[in-house]
C-alpha cells in the first residue's frame, strides 16, 4: 500500500507532466524509487542566466508534503541564493514551506529567484 508521501509524489507527477511550468521539467529518477527526482530549469530569456541549463535533484522524505524536499543544484550554480554545495536557500523551501506547495511550485520559485538576484556568474553543463 502506497503511504501518503507516495500518493502525493504520484499526483505532483501527474500534475507535471500534464501541466509543466514554463522553463522546467522534472521526474523521478528511477521508477522504483518517487523520493528522489531530477529537475531542469532553463535559464529564463533576458537575464544573465538565458541560455543556461540547470539541473536540480529533489529529495523527499516519508513526511512530504508535510516537510518540504531537500533541494540542491547538481550543476555548478553561482547565485547569492546557492551555497557551494548547491543546496538553495529561498523561503519556500524553509520558513514559508506548506503543504499546499508542490513541485511545480518550487520549480517555479526557483526560476523566480534566478531573475531576481543580482547575478554573480554562472556556469551551465
């Protein structure tokens, strides 16, 4: 039997195939495992970041949607809102999480973010 974190997991995926944001796309890395996915987010036209192509990797726990997903980049990243390791610091992600956000919500804030900030520099795979 599914646990609720699946069952959510399951719905967000529908939600973003059928619906992706403008500029991202994700999904589980293996179908055996709902708990951790691979993001992209391209680099949104006219900032410094147009052209760029980021990919993200989202954890979830057993207590999702209730605790947001660990988020970081897995692409080199130079942002005043990412660390050296990758990992994002942004609200939706912390103090501002609800259960009422979802992938495609973060996915979009993330963007949000991006254009934003002042740039520092940024380097694609």
């Amino acid at each position: 039997m599914a646990s609720s974190a699946q069952l959510r997991l399951m719905s967000d995926l529908k939600a973003i195939k059928n619906e992706p944001p403008e500029g991202c796309s994700a999904s589980p890395v293996s179908d055996e495992n709902l708990f951790v996915w691979s993001a992209t987010i391209f680099g949104p036209d006219e900032t410094p970041w147009e052209g760029g192509v980021f990919a993200l990797r989202l954890t979830f726990g057993d207590n999702y949607p209730e605790k947001p997903p660990r988020v970081r980049f897995t692409s080199e990243v130079f942002h005043p809102n990412v660390y050296n390791d990758g990992t994002l610091c942004i609200d939706i992600i912390q103090d501002a999480w609800s259960p009422c956000h979802n992938v495609c919500t973060i996915l979009t804030s993330i963007q949000y973010t991006e254009v934003t900030k002042k740039a520092i520099a940024v380097t694609s795979y």
